[in-house]
C-alpha cells in the first residue's frame, strides 16, 4: 500500500517527506530532534530551527525521502 507524501511548511522553508522510501536510518532525529520528532503526530516541526539548518540537515538524508527548499 502506498503512504502519500507529506509537506511541512513555515519558518522560510518546506520539508516533504516520502515514507514510502524512507529506510529509517534516523539521521534525521539524531541531527535535529527539535524539528524531527517521530513521537508527535506531525513530526516534521519546521519552526523549531532556522530555514538553513533545516535544509542542511535534510541533505544528509541516506534515501531521499526527506526534501527540502527555501521558500
């Protein structure tokens, strides 16, 4: 079954996220856990750090899953 996509807007950017290629390697978490955090319902909190640190983070990202632009 295919999960959709999901998109996180605000603080000057936007994250989607791809769970259907997302290998959890947790990188994500580990490196921002204030703006990464699988124990809310909406885990992607994209004013909880800058636009640039941000997309930094999600750039490290093994799978692609995670994508990220200024807006």
């Amino acid at each position: 079954m295919t999960k959709r996509l999901q998109t996180y807007q605000g603080n000057g950017v936007e994250v989607t996220f791809d769970p259907n290629i997302c290998t959890h390697s947790a990188k994500c978490v580990r490196g921002l856990p204030a703006v990464f955090d699988t124990r809310r319902q909406r885990w992607v909190d994209v004013d909880a750090a800058s636009a640039d640190e941000i997309i930094a983070q999600v750039a490290k990202c093994p799978s692609g899953a995670l994508q990220a632009r200024k807006l």
